[in-house]
C-alpha cells in the first residue's frame, strides 16, 4: 500500500513538478535534522547552568574573598590601631630635650625648637622633631581591635555598611575571574597550535610526547593571562578597600575602565604583577605534573589506585596552598599600592608596601612576622579540603553511574 507520507522526510507526497522556490525549500526540509534542534537547546540550557552556576558560585565566596583581602593587606598592629606613631628621635649628646612644642603647630609636620630655646653654647645645633600621627577617618575605617580573622573582620563590615558591604566589588570580582577562565584558555590554545604541541588543558602530561614543552606551555598561558589581567585585579582591590559611604572616586566598575582607559594604563608594571603571576605559575605547573610523577615515581594514577591518587593530591593543594598563599598576600598589596588610594577613604589601615623584597627584609629583621604573610590560611584551609571532597564524591557518583 501506497504510505500517506514519506517516511524519510515526513511530508506529504508532491503530485506534480516542484518549483525553483519549492525546490530550495524542500531541500532545506530534507537537510534538516530534529537531532540538531535537541542538540542546540541542549548546549543553550548546559551554558545557561554553568552561568548560574558560576554566579552563585561567586555570590557566596565573596564574603570570604573580600574579608581575606581586607586581613591581608591591612596594618593590624597595636600601634596603629590603638595611639599615633612616632620616629625615634636620635642625640649624640646626652642633653635633655624640650618636648613641649607649640600646639598651634599642625599634627602631622615637622617641627623645629627655636633658636631662642638653644641659644646656649652647649647645643649649638637646632634639633629637629618629626612627628607623623595618623588619623584614620572614622566614618570610614570599621573596627579594627578584634584582629586579622576573617569572621571578625567580616562581622566589622556588618556593622559598618551592613551586610551588602561583604559583596563589595561583586561585578569586577566575577569579571576577573570570568576573563581569567576564558582568555587563560585562548591563550593557552593558541601558544600549544603554534608550538605544534596537544593543548594541555585536555590532555594529560602523561600522554604526550614532549610533556616538559606541553608544561612550558601550560604556565607560560597562565602567566601571560595574569599579567594581561593585573589592571582588572587593581580596581578590584581598590572596590574592594574603599569605602562604600564616603569614596573618594566613582565606585563603578565602568568608570574604572573608562579612568584607565583614559590614562592608558592597560598594562601594569612587571613589578606589581610579577608575584600574582609566580603564584599562579606554581598553582598550573603542580596541577600539571602531578599525574605524570605519580605514576613515574610510584605507578599510580586515578584509574588503577583512585583512593591514593585522591589523597596525593589533597597532600599535593595543601603543600601549593603554603607555597601560594603569602605569595597573594604580596599581590593584593601590590595591587593595592597601584591603585593609589587615599588613606582617608579606606575601610582599614593598609600596611605600607614598598616591594618583595623589602618585605622579605622586614621579616629577616622580625620588623614584620611571618604570620602577617598567611592571614587567611584557615578559610582556604576549609575550602581546598571542601573541594577535595566534593570531586571525590562527584568521581564516585560518575564511576557507578558507569558502571
């Protein structure tokens, strides 16, 4: 029996010649697929997901980010939270000196004794008194006596521009770390083509012929985003560190670009980026070359011994996590130091930074402890170990769904 319609095509049977028009249209129908409309509203839905996801991702992460910021690159110690400082004052001769200086004086000048006061033989040099009091602005500066802990400093920001303040710089934080994802991946793509090596964000050093070319490339993509992404990171450390009710400039992320954009400042000092871009360096080559000395050294690997290679590898982000932590304690105050901000619109009181070295310095000569550099460690503590265990638990669940 003659069918009603095609079964291939689904459509009527034509009685007659088709035209030119009909003729176009049918072969369109004919080279259309249902399979490609699922397929397409698929791969719509899957991005809409991780968009969301990523969103909300970064919604309850921010607080966390935003405090550890605020702990690293602020000057906790008592003196400055508690009475002005004051520069040694040296004498040769062992002379009593007249401390009492006219009040009329600004607070933070250097003042000199008069003449008159010395016009004994004894001292016939004019001694010089600097005096430097720093006077935090208190409708901006939240409470500082509790110390460098991320739920103190967290619980600071509540009560001083309530609970929206702990998602500050929510726009430049999620474009940063968007931009980070996307061109670190262009990047990466790009130098592997030209190199004529497997692009090793999808394959494993393991299987490769050249894995120390394919690590050189891994890290040189990642280094290169960081340095590209520096001016990002400094307006959001300066989002991140002014104050919410009384800024000195625009707190919107547009008027940053546009202010950037209008001093061509879209390349950063190596200087400033340089310990963002070690950290991030170490951080891509241990995730790199962990598969392949865990099996060179000890055959293992996640298909054969997954327990162990999941334990190696917590072991593994822990030791990272030691290595890159004071090392983005140095990039957030770098950043911050690039941003130059006014001191009188802070939430904190920012630690001076005068480079890597010179911080090295102040802990060699205990000027600063070593401490100061982990500020922060117990939260990144929690979330490595919370991310461990949930990439154990989703293997699992992927392996049985498997199997």
């Amino acid at each position: 029996m003659r069918p009603y319609v095609n079964l291939e095509t689904f459509r009527y049977p034509q009685i007659g010649p088709l035209s030119a028009n009909e003729n176009q249209w049918s072969n369109r129908l004919d080279n259309f697929h249902i399979d490609e409309l699922v397929s397409a509203h698929s791969q719509i839905s899957a991005v809409g997901t991780s968009v969301v996801k990523f969103y909300f991702q970064m919604v309850f992460s921010q607080p966390l980010k935003v405090s550890r910021f605020l702990a690293q690159v602020g000057d906790w110690s008592e003196n400055t939270i508690n009475e002005p400082k004051f520069d040694e004052i040296e004498n040769n001769d062992d002379e009593e000196i007249d401390y009492f200086i006219d009040t009329s004086m600004p607070t933070a000048s250097a003042a000199s004794i008069p003449s008159e006061a010395v016009n004994s033989p004894e001292i016939p040099i004019t001694q010089e008194i600097q005096i430097y009091e720093y006077k935090p602005n208190k409708n901006c500066a939240i409470d500082m006596s509790n110390g460098p802990y991320i739920l103190s400093t967290a619980s600071s920001i509540t009560k001083k521009e309530g609970p929206f303040g702990l998602w500050r710089a929510m726009n430049s934080s999620c474009l940063c770390k968007a931009a980070t994802g996307v061109l670190g991946a262009w990047i990466t793509s790009f130098l592997a083509s030209i190199c004529s090596v497997p692009d090793p964000q999808f394959v494993d050093l393991l299987h490769t012929l050249e894995p120390v070319k394919v690590a050189a490339i891994g890290v040189a993509g990642c280094a290169l985003t960081t340095y590209l992404l520096t001016p990002l990171f400094v307006i959001r450390a300066r989002l991140i560190v002014t104050s919410m009710l009384h800024p000195d400039k625009p707190r919107s992320l547009r008027w940053s670009l546009l202010d950037m954009a209008r001093q061509n400042r879209f390349l950063s000092p190596i200087t400033v980026a340089a310990p963002a871009m070690l950290a991030a360096s170490i951080e891509t080559l241990a995730s790199l070359c962990l598969p392949l000395l865990c099996w060179k050294y000890a055959e293992i690997d996640a298909f054969s011994s997954p327990n162990m290679y999941n334990f190696i590898n917590l072991l593994s982000e822990i030791t990272i996590l030691g290595i890159k932590l004071p090392l983005e304690t140095l990039a957030s105050r770098a950043q911050l130091h690039e941003a130059n901000v006014s001191p009188e619109s802070t939430i904190v009181t920012v630690y001076p930074y005068r480079g890597v070295w010179f911080t090295f310095w102040e802990i060699l000569s205990r000027k600063q402890s070593l401490s100061s550099l982990y500020r922060g460690w117990r939260s990144e503590l929690v979330g490595v170990v919370g991310e461990w265990g949930y990439n154990a638990l989703e293997e699992r669940k992927h392996d049985q769904e498997r199997f």
